[in-house]
C-alpha cells in the first residue's frame, strides 16, 4: 500500500516522475542519432543527389535486366539486377547523398540498403506480375516502363527510411 504524501498531493501529475539524467559517457545518443526522423525533409541539394543516384541506379538497373533476361526468367532477372544495383546504390547514397566516409556501420548500411530494397523489389515484382497478366508477350519498351517506373516510385518511397537509417550513421561519425 502506497501512502500519498501532502506534497505530493500538490504537485501535477506529470511533476511526480523523477528520472535521472542520461549520461553521455560511453552511451550512444539516440535523441541526436533518431532526429532525422523527425527533421522537416532533406534539403534541395539532398533531394537532387538522391535524385541523381537513383537514375544512374535505375538506369544500371534496367541495363543488367535485358542483359539477364534471355538467361533467365523476367522474376529471376528482376531479383538479381536489384540485389546488384542496390549494392552499389547504397554505397553511393552514402557517399554523395549522405556523406558518410569509411566503414563505419558499413554492414549496417547496407543491411539497411537490402531491407529499403525490398519496397522495390515488391513494387516491380507486382508489376511484371501485372505485365504478365495483361500481356503475355510485352514489348522491349513496354516491359522497360514499366519497371522503370515501378522502381522510380519505390526509390521515392525508399527516401525516408534511408535518409533515417544513414542519418543515423552520419551522426556517429
């Protein structure tokens, strides 16, 4: 049983709670590390490096598709352009979008890359899926466009969470 003491009774509720202080001696600091998420979005200059990557991404892309189409599947092609295309996307995003050097959180970067890859290889996934059902024989073109955009939407879906995941290694750097 708790018994409420006078000076409790007079201070708001929310008063009541006494936290300790957070140290910073040897503990990372998440409230700086996370505050991207919550910062208004990127500046211009961010938002057209991010641009510009993402072309010369989906550009590299769409080239490693057609070349692996007559090897493989339209599936398999699409699976694999991407895992190659995301490596080399999320080292460049770190470098010129983001402005991370070195190997700091290297790994993490990357994981990161392949997880915000998995919107993409969603979104092109359902639509050669879409393709298919419409036309079983697409044109060269028709069939490029289609992914082309497809994967344009998810690297404009893709910003967000990576401008999070590398703002948080831009912090610790």
């Amino acid at each position: 049983m708790h018994v409420t003491l006078p000076s409790e009774r007079t201070q708001p509720p929310h008063s009541r709670r006494q936290t300790a202080p957070l140290s910073t001696n040897n503990r990372p600091n998440y409230r700086r590390r996370f505050a991207s998420i919550w910062e208004p979005l990127a500046t211009p200059h961010t938002i057209m490096v991010y641009a510009v990557v993402g072309v010369g991404s989906n550009l590299a892309y769409l080239v490693l598709f057609r070349a692996m189409q007559p090897a493989l599947n339209p599936l398999a092609a699409n699976v694999v352009a991407l895992v190659v295309t995301t490596v080399g996307n999320t080292a460049a995003h770190r470098r010129y979008t983001f402005g991370i050097r070195g190997r700091a959180r290297l790994l993490i970067a990357h994981v990161g890359g392949l997880v915000a890859m998995s919107i993409s290889l969603a979104l092109s996934t359902a639509a050669l899926a879409e393709l298919d059902a419409l036309d079983h024989q697409p044109s060269i073109l028709l069939a490029s466009t289609t992914l082309w955009v497809a994967t344009a939407l998810a690297a404009w879906m893709r910003f967000g969470p990576l401008r999070a995941w590398m703002g948080a290694a831009a912090m610790d750097q």
